[in-house]
C-alpha cells in the first residue's frame, strides 16, 4: 500500500507556464572535469563540437549501421565512431551544427591509422545559416589514431560545418571525432523540442510545461520520456514497458533536425547507446504514453530530476522548475514509514570542492522553495555529494552533463 501510494503521488503533476533555458553565454568554454573523472576523452577537452554542449547532426547521406552512424562522431567517446557504408567511403557527406555562433580558430579530426578505415582526405565547409556553405578547408589526416589540428587562418565564424569524404586508403571512411576549437561568441538557446518530429522513421511528440519535457515516440514497442533541458541539451530518462533508460537530445539551429542517443539501463560504458535521428513532421494521432516518472522509479528505485531548473550559482529557478516541485510537493504529503532521499551530484566544474559547494548550494535552495510550500524538509533525507560516489563510472562528457542532476531516490 505504501508503493502504491507515492507512486500515485508522482501521477499528479501540474501544468502550467513554458520552459526558460539558460544559455551558454558569448565568450564561454566548457570548463575540465575534476581530474579523477577525466576518463578516456582527455583528447576531447576544449572540443565545442559535442553533443553534451548541444552540437547535433543536421543531414548525413549514410553509415555502415546506426551503431556507427554520424552522432557518434560528436559523442564526445574517442572509441565510437561514423563509419561508412563498405566500399562507398569516399562519397559520403555529414553536416553538422554547433549550438551558437562559433570563432573556429582550429579543427581536429580523429580517424584510425589502419587502412582498412583511414579517411586520406575530405572537404570541410563551414555556413551561418546552413544554406549557403563556403570552403573552410580541405583536410589530409596523417596515418596515426590521435587526433590531428588543422588551424584556421584567420579564424572564421560558423554555426553549420559540412564534411565530405573524398579519398579513403581502404573498403570504410571512420571518423571517431570531429573537433571545433574556439570561442562561442553569440550567447544561445536552443529552439524548443516541442511538437511532432519523425525518428528513425517512428511518429514521435514532444511537449514542455513548467520545465517538464515529455515525449513519446511511437512503434511496436513505444518510448515514453521525461525530463528536462539544460540550456543545451533535453536530458530524459524513458520507460518502454520492462525497458527503461537515459536519453539525451539536441535540436539544431534550423529548429528541424535533431539528434539524440539513448542507453538502455545507464549511459555507461557497457551499455552500447541508441542513435535518433528526427525531422520535423505533421502530427498523426496520439501514441500510447506510460506515466514514466512512476514507473521509472518502481524499476530504478531512483528518479533524476531533470525538470529542475539552476542558475550558475546554483540557485533553484522556480517558476521554471514548478513541475518537479509539484511532483516532490505531492510525494512529501503522502503517508509513509520511511522517507525519501534527495542526493545532488555535480561533475562538470574543475574541482572536487568546487562540486561539492554546487552540489550543496542546489539542495539548499530545494529545500528552501519546498518549505516556502509548506513541505516539511524532514520529509527526506539530504545528501549533497558533488563529485563523489558516481551512480556508474563516467569516461565522458555526456555521462558528466546525465549524471549531475538532484535524484529521488526511494526507500
């Protein structure tokens, strides 16, 4: 009875006003992770060109499966990689976008030595408004499976980069990474999610309030999601009958493409991620949708709380953030014998204090917007662990971005 109560709790969560994101700001880089999760994408460090910043994939003309397809060359992971169609490396085209505008001072590619996947030669051209493209560069990578710089000179602003393939040594073109390094020099924010889009071929609708993304994407085994932005990205977890998971989507510039990976269980590294690929579309009929913060949580035992919302000092945006306040409002006043914990990591600032303070100051400003409510903050337990104790071991950036997050946790 106890179960059955908190999980009818977490049914009832309001409506109400749209989502505000913070934007990544003019003149910002992505700051090191603490150096004891600085895992296998040290060669990714500076690299703008990243999913987990909000970089997407806008076209591309193929791949050898979708376990090698475009997405995983701004993954962020130095081992995934595009890989071409056998023997059709050399006629391939990718256009990419980063989430602002962007003063690439240097380019960098990764692709393998081996001659059965080095890609000789390719094409790289750069647009502000991903129409009308002009050369940026023709790039020669030598034989070596490091990354390898290629300066702009003088450097040239861009939001669209469109790589083409031109020679390969062997059957395959792979590129395990394409790096933008620079400065954002215009402040973002991203078009919203909102609306109908076609995934990987499936129907799929998405809807914000109060913070609170969700989504469903329809087929013989339909996804349901739920989450929240981040100013760069729409971080979700999702629930497909057994099945749950993580997912995280970017939406290009153009506000018509997006690109997405989910795992299945937990975004580490032995749990292989899902591509999605998703252009806008007409809406069809309403697909069949789980209440997924439930049904999440009886499965896990444990909640991220993406539709909370924080200024950089780590103060709780309320108004954004009203759908998830509701939810823990609603689970607070429900009876029962144990309480609930909130546990608050953070992962993407230089320092173990400097995470540590973050992570404090989050669960602080929680626990004061809960009692302005009326909540009895005794109601949970607090745990605020920054860098400490991750759910899963964390090699690169987008498990940083997953994982720091306030969680629920359930008894």
């Amino acid at each position: 009875m106890r179960r059955a109560a908190f999980l009818v709790a977490l049914l009832s969560v309001a409506c109400g006003a749209p989502r505000v994101s913070r934007d990544v700001q003019a003149g910002e880089t992505p700051a090191a992770p603490p150096a004891q999760y600085l895992g296998r994408d040290q060669s990714e460090q500076g690299n703008l060109l990243n999913i987990a910043y909000g970089a997407s994939v806008v076209s591309r003309t193929a791949e050898m499966t979708l376990e090698f397809s475009a997405v995983r060359a701004i993954d962020g992971d130095p081992i995934s990689s595009w890989t071409s169609p056998p023997s059709d490396g050399a006629q391939q085209t990718i256009v990419f976008s980063v989430p602002a505008r962007t003063r690439v001072a240097q380019i960098g590619i990764q692709t393998p030595a081996s001659p059965l996947f080095h890609l000789k030669s390719a094409q790289l051209d750069s647009s502000i408004d991903g129409v009308t493209f002009t050369p940026l560069m023709t790039l020669k990578p030598a034989e070596t499976d490091a990354v390898q710089f290629f300066p702009v000179t003088p450097p040239r602003d861009v939001v669209y980069l469109r790589l083409s393939t031109l020679e390969t040594s062997g059957r395959f073109a792979r590129v395990n990474s394409l790096q933008v390094h620079g400065t954002w020099i215009e402040a973002t924010k991203p078009p919203a999610i909102d609306g109908c889009w076609t995934i990987n071929g499936l129907a799929a609708r998405f809807s914000t309030t109060n913070g609170h993304v969700t989504g469903t994407i329809a087929g013989d085994h339909p996804v349901s999601l739920d989450g929240g932005s981040d100013g760069a990205v729409d971080r979700f977890v999702w629930v497909s009958g057994p099945n749950r998971g993580f997912a995280a989507i970017t939406t290009a510039p153009d506000g018509k493409h997006l690109s997405g990976l989910r795992w299945y269980n937990e975004p580490a590294e032995y749990s292989a991620a899902e591509s999605w690929f998703g252009e806008r579309s007409k809406c069809a009929g309403e697909a069949r949708s789980e209440e997924v913060p439930a049904r999440f949580l009886a499965l896990k035992h444990r909640l991220p709380l993406y539709g909370l919302h924080f200024d950089d000092q780590g103060a709780l945006l309320e108004q954004d953030s009203a759908a998830a306040l509701d939810l823990l409002a609603n689970l607070a006043r429900q009876p029962a014998s144990q309480r609930f914990r909130l546990v608050s990591r953070e992962y993407r600032l230089p320092g173990k204090e400097q995470n540590q303070q973050r992570s404090k100051a989050r669960l602080d400003s929680l626990r004061s917007a809960l009692e302005k409510r009326g909540i009895d903050a005794r109601r949970f337990d607090w745990a605020a662990l920054g860098s400490d104790a991750p759910p899963a071991k964390i090699e690169i950036e987008i498990q940083r971005n997953l994982y720091a997050v306030i969680e629920l946790e359930a008894p």
